[in-house]
C-alpha cells in the first residue's frame, strides 16, 4: 500500500458504535452479514428507504439482486414492530432474522427466515421472489451505492463524521 492510502485508511478503520440497536440485534446482524458475505453478497446495516423506513441488512448478490433482512431479537421485538410489510417494495427478497431463543413458528410463512448469532447464519426457510420493477431497482441500488460510498469516506475521513450520520 502506498504511503497516501496508508495514511487514508487507517491501520484498524472502525466506524462509531450504532447505539439504536440491542446487543443482541448486532450479533444477529453481525451473522447475518457473514452469511451474505459467504454466498458473494455485499451488505449494508441501517439502510434508509425513501419510504422512512431503515432496513436492518440490506444485500446486494449477484445480478442486482437485492434483499432486505430483518432482525427480531426477542419474541417481543417481533410483537411490537408490524412495520415489516414496508420493506417488501424494495427487495427481490424479504428475511427475518432470529437467534435460536425465537420461536421459528412466530415468523410469517410468507417470509424467509435466518436463525443467526454473533459468528454466522442459516437460511432454514428461503424468501419467496417478487422482483422489482427496473426503475425501482435502479434507484435502490442507487441508494445502496451511495450510502456504501458515504461509509467509506467516514472510515477515510473519520472527523467528516458528523453526529448521528454519515
């Protein structure tokens, strides 16, 4: 690496702590990213739709194919959050994720499902496809790159980060 990037990326890059989720909800997430990462996806935690909703995980596999994945970390977490229809006009696929303490039962039949802790994942039900239309996958991926983009710049130029954002 030459002395300029070496000086840009830091030896031990690390972006600031999300505070808005449980522990728990970031070992799951943490699984879940290495799963994708194993079958050749790229992911994003906290990914903002237009429609104000957050993604927990979005990925994006091959072909453009893009998947959103939601973290229950608890039965209650479940119960209290019925916002999961949201995300399904902006993914070919739609996960729960759920550590092993889950019932898998609770989770909708119409959606696939993740049993995940802190060092890895299993699909143990795959997620129906509904692709999207072309004009919304563009700009879905549109956003993806950006916000790839902006993590980026934040782990090159930590002092650009500004409270709450990237």
């Amino acid at each position: 690496m030459s002395a300029a990037l070496a000086h840009a990326f830091p030896a031990d890059p690390a972006l600031p702590p999300d505070r808005r989720q449980s522990p728990t909800a970031l070992r799951l997430q943490r699984g879940v990213r290495r799963l994708f990462a194993e079958m050749g996806c790229v992911t994003l935690p906290e990914f903002s739709l237009v429609n104000g909703r957050r993604a927990d995980v979005i990925a994006l596999c091959g072909a453009g194919r893009l998947t959103i994945v939601e973290i229950k970390s608890s039965v209650a977490d479940f119960r209290a959050d019925r916002k999961w229809p949201d995300y399904r006009d902006f993914c070919d696929r739609f996960l729960f994720a759920i550590p092993e303490t889950v019932p898998e039962s609770l989770i909708p039949a119409e959606c696939g499902l993740i049993v995940a802790d802190a060092f890895g994942a299993l699909v143990v039900r795959e997620a129906p496809e509904h692709a999207l239309s072309p004009a919304r996958r563009k700009a879905v991926t549109l956003r993806f790159a950006h916000s790839a983009a902006r993590l980026l710049h934040a782990l090159a130029d930590p002092g650009a980060i500004r409270e709450g954002t990237l």
